[in-house]
C-alpha cells in the first residue's frame, strides 16, 4: 500500500503519510495474528489425524 501521490502542500502529505502507516502497520498487526491463528488450526487438524 505505497502512495506515490503528493498532495501541493506538504503538510497534508505529511498527515496523509501518517495515516497510511497507521493502517498499514495494523493491517501487518492483523495478518500475521491471522497467520499464526491459521497455522495453530492447522497443527490441530494434523495432530489429530
């Protein structure tokens, strides 16, 4: 999710940059917990195979 896009003021840039990191680092946050909940389902089906 990079923005390549400059807004005329920096300053809205700024903010907008900010905002992006904002989701993107909670939408990582919310992957790898989604990751490591799917592979705990997985070992229990193998386990219990």
């Amino acid at each position: 999710m990079k923005v390549k896009e400059k807004t005329k003021r920096n300053g809205e840039y700024s903010e907008y940059q900010k905002i992006i990191k904002m989701v993107d680092s909670a939408h990582k946050k919310a992957m790898s917990f989604t990751k490591t909940d799917y592979q705990k389902k997985l070992e229990k089906v193998f386990s219990s195979c």
